[in-house]
C-alpha cells in the first residue's frame, strides 16, 4: 500500500535516513523500531509530507507522492490519520470540536451529523461523555485516545502511530496496545506504529521492521524478527521484549541470551 | 537546517577572520529570515484571495485584536494627546503663538502618532502574543497535525490573524486619534489658559480628509507588518524549540515589529509626502 524507497534525509552534516526501503502491506499493522533519533518519527513526517525527503521515493496506492502539488496532497492526507507522540489536540478547542475537525473542514455534514460522527468516535476508543472538556482536562491517556479519534474521524485508509505508549504508564500502556489492535480487528485498517517500546511493538504487530544507521536492517512477521540473527536487533528485542517472547524456545535468542554478559551494557 | 548547510557554505570562504566569518553568517542569517519572511507573506496573500474564507475564524479574530486592545489603545492616545498638549504650548509661548497648540496637537496625533502608538500597543499586545501563540502550537505539533489534516496553516492560522490586524489597526487608529485630539483638549483647556472652542475651532481648520487618509495607509501597512512579523516569527520556530524557544520566538516578534513600523513609518512618511506630495 505504501512504498518507502530509497530515501534519504539529512538535517546539516547529520544523515538521519540513508536509502531507506519499506513496504508497508494493505492491511497489516507494521511496527517500525529503532533507537531514539534513528529517524523513525521523520520517517511518518516524510510519509505524510510534513517534511521533504532530499531523495528517493514515497508511494502511496500507486501515486508517487513526494512529487505532487499541495492541493492533491491535502486529498491524500484525507486518507491518513496520524497520532503524534504529544497527541498534537488543538488547545484552544474541545475534545468534540477537535474530533470534528476535519470533517468541520472538509465536508457539508450538518452540526447534528457530525456531532453523531464524533460519539460514534469517541465510543470506538472508550472515551463517551468527555466531549465538552478541553484537552489541558484530560490525562494523558486520555488525550492520545482523544487524538485517536479525531485520526480516525475522516475513517482514513492508514493510520500512523508515533511513539503512542511513551510517557504513559504501564497500564494505560497496555490499554493503548489493546485500542491498536482492537482498531486493526475492527477496522481493518492500515497501521504504523513507530515505537521502541518493545512490550508495545510485540504486543501489536503483524509485521515488523527495524531501522539502524538510516537504514532498514531486518523486516519481517515477529516470529520471524526473533528469528533474525542481527547482533543490533537481538540487543534491541532482548532488552525490552516481553517475557513471553523471550521465553520462547528460540536458538538465536537463546544463544544471544548465553553471551549477554558480553553485550556492550554489560560491559558498562 | 538546511539554513544551517547554508550558513557553513557562507563562512567557509573566510576561516582565517573570525569577525568577518561572523559578520557574513550573521548577514546571510538576517537575509534568509527575511526572504522566509517574504515568502509567508506572499503565500498569505495568496491564500486571502483563495476561497474559501472562513469568517467564523476572522470574525474571532476581529473581536480578540479589536475589541480586547480598543481601551489600551484609547488610554494611550489620551495621555500622547496630554502630553502633546502641554509640550506643544510650553514650546510654543515663547513665540506668542501658544494658539497653534491645536494645530500642532491636531497635525500630530492624526499624521503621525495616532497610528504610531496604535501600532506600537498592538506589536507588544497582538503581534507578540500571536507569536507565542503559534510557536506554542508548532511545538506541540498543533501545526503538523493541522496539515496532516488536510488543512492549510497559513489560511487557517495566518489569514485571519492577517486580515484582522490589516482591518482593526485603522480602525483603532481612528479611536486613538480622537482619544489624542481629546487628551490635548483637555490639557490644554484645564492647564492652560486657551478657550475650548477655540481649541475645537482650530483642530476642525487643521483636519483634512487626506491627512486622515494618509493616517489610515500608515496604520493598515503596520497592522500588516504586525501580523506577518508576529505570524512569520510563530512559524519559525522549531519544534523541538520548546519553551525556551517559545519565549526568544515572542520577544524577538516584539522588537522586530517595533523596528519594523518605525523604518515602515520612514519609508510611508517619504513616500507619500516627499515623492506623492501630500499634505
């Protein structure tokens, strides 16, 4: 559905993405990792085109969007729903009339159909009856569930996810992980998450891809992620993937597990 | 960043002087926010004349900068008047022609300071609060969620805050001129020995419609600059900026504004009365 090739991305001497490939398959929810500034967050910011990438290409259902005017990228973001990592809620607004927004923006429904759009949305995430508070009212739970309503109030085609666990904790945590994946059940839309909560990636994949040094280095289903012998991606997953990914009888794992003591933070 | 690339590029060629390395980045520094600056502007008049627009957003607008400013604006042009007042005829009395004092009053507040202080009020109220009020929203990623929405910034965000401030400005310039021309009435009348119809008498002779019209060009060119300079610095900042960056983006609005209407008000003044003849 949508095909991240060769792109690259610096920011003055620093190369942040380095001929980046992705394929993120129709229907999948696909966890991208990586360690703080891999580039991640840049990456969604590059697929929805909030920033350009210097080279390479982004497609999108068939359509090289890097390459199009401002007025057919606002109609292809129609069919994104994005959730920031701050959950970006308008603070000047109401939890309603930020779940209304687009379709304030972009549609001739009458106030009581959008009003009924935005319950019906707010219901899909477990948040009724909290449309007259503002979003400086919410915890913090609350407000990425509130921005995941508002994502999916146009019922987009994708949804990305930027870092949707950090700064929550551990049970709000698993019921944001429980929301994806009840979404992507209902919903059967389209999900990236990008996360280096590895209980999270674990916990809502379907597929799974880490990015190191700017590049893609390991893709696949999560059974066969653990099953990847990189040194980069074993340390990533041994640290923080949960117990019952760990505990699974894996040689590679295993073997990874037997040298911890060796790995550079045990050195340190 | 790539104002970062841009900035090495420019000091590469003078490694061995520091101050001119530092002169040459501090000027390509100054002309690029200025270019950036120019190109929001032209993309919000561009965008103005794009529908649709949203009067929900400028009506709101109108009222924040408009209403919430028209007593700051109207008790600062009172006391320029005052004080215009009791300078103008102590200045004045030496020559024996302390009767011109409405003249001098009147000439001032209208072609000058009415729109001088009306603008200088609105930079330190609306333009620097339009800054913090985007920077914030850039920083907490409000605007990147506004386009991947579908919706652009500069027409949701800028325009409103352009046009408002393009229509309020004259508009509490009239207010503030009145408040002048009164403040130096009363002054005058109660300090001084000077009769009021006189005073009022004097000011009617000296109150042209093209010195109002020359008033009201100079007050919507600054309430432009306000809003561009105010808007231009909200966007300008990055978003890992923070609040630390929010604070620098909103007194830098301020000051850039201030300077901004005073070579404004240079370049209007010899325009329209050098190059236009106007009186």
């Amino acid at each position: 559905m949508i095909s991240v090739r060769n792109i690259t991305k610096n920011f003055g001497e620093k190369n942040v993405l380095n001929g980046l490939n992705l394929e993120i398959p129709r229907g999948e929810t696909l966890v991208i990792m990586g360690r703080s500034g891999s580039g991640k967050s840049i990456l969604l910011k590059i697929i929805t085109g909030l920033i350009p990438a210097d080279s390479g290409e982004i497609w999108f259902d068939g359509t090289e969007i890097s390459k199009l005017k401002a007025k057919k990228i606002n109609v292809l973001r129609q069919k994104i729903g994005m959730l920031f990592q701050s959950a970006a809620l308008f603070d000047s607004m109401t939890v309603a009339e930020n779940v209304a927004f687009m379709l304030d923006q972009h549609t001739d429904y009458s106030k009581q159909e959008i009003r009924k759009i935005v319950d019906e949305k707010l219901e899909l995430v477990d948040l009724a009856g909290v449309q007259e508070l503002r979003p400086a009212e919410l915890s913090g739970g609350m407000r990425k569930r509130v921005g995941l309503a508002r994502a999916l109030a146009f019922n987009p085609e994708v949804i990305l996810y930027d870092e949707p666990t950090t700064g929550l904790d551990p049970v709000t945590c698993n019921e944001i992980n429980q929301l994806i994946r009840d979404l992507h059940e209902r919903l059967q839309v389209t999900s990236v998450v990008v996360t280096h909560d590895m209980h999270s990636a674990f916990s809502v994949a379907t597929r799974m891809a880490m990015i190191h040094d700017g590049k893609q280095i390991a893709y696949g289903t999560p059974d066969e992620i653990i099953n990847i012998d990189d040194p980069i991606l074993q340390q990533f997953v041994l640290f923080g993937a949960p117990d019952q990914i760990l505990n699974m009888e894996n040689p590679i794992l295993k073997e990874y597990l037997g040298r911890e003591a060796e790995l550079p933070h045990a050195k340190a | 960043m790539n104002q970062q690339s841009a900035t090495r590029e420019a000091s590469g060629g003078s490694r061995a002087y520091p101050i001119l390395r530092r002169i040459k980045i501090r000027l390509h520094n100054v002309l690029s926010e200025i270019g950036q600056a120019f190109t929001l502007f032209f993309q919000t008049l561009f965008q103005i004349f794009r529908p649709p627009l949203q009067f929900d957003l400028l009506v709101k607008q109108l009222l924040l900068i408009g209403f919430n400013s028209l007593a700051v604006v109207m008790v600062s042009g009172f006391f320029t008047g005052m004080v215009l007042g009791v300078q103008g005829y102590i200045q004045l009395k030496p020559f024996a022609v302390e009767g011109s004092v409405a003249r001098f009053v009147c000439v001032s507040i209208v072609k000058e300071l009415g729109p001088m202080i009306t603008a200088f009020v609105l930079a330190g109220r609306i333009g620097a609060s339009i800054t913090a009020e985007l920077s914030t929203m850039k920083v907490t990623e409000q605007i990147d969620a506004l386009e991947v929405m579908g919706t652009n910034p500069v027409k949701y965000l800028v325009v409103p805050r352009f046009l408002a401030c393009s229509i309020m400005l004259p508009t509490l310039t009239i207010f503030s001129t009145f408040a002048g021309i009164a403040g130096g009435f009363v002054a005058v009348v109660t300090l001084f020995d000077v009769n009021g119809y006189f005073f009022l008498a004097e000011v009617q002779k000296n109150l042209f419609v093209g010195s109002v019209l020359i008033s009201l060009i100079k007050a919507t060119s600054f309430g432009m600059a306000i809003a561009a300079v105010g808007c231009y610095k909200g966007f300008s900042i990055p978003t890992a900026g923070g609040a630390e960056g929010v604070g620098t983006a909103t007194t830098g609005s301020a000051v850039i504004s201030l300077i901004t209407i005073l070579i404004l008000d240079f370049v209007l003044n010899h325009i329209l009365f050098n190059i236009l003849g106007l009186v």
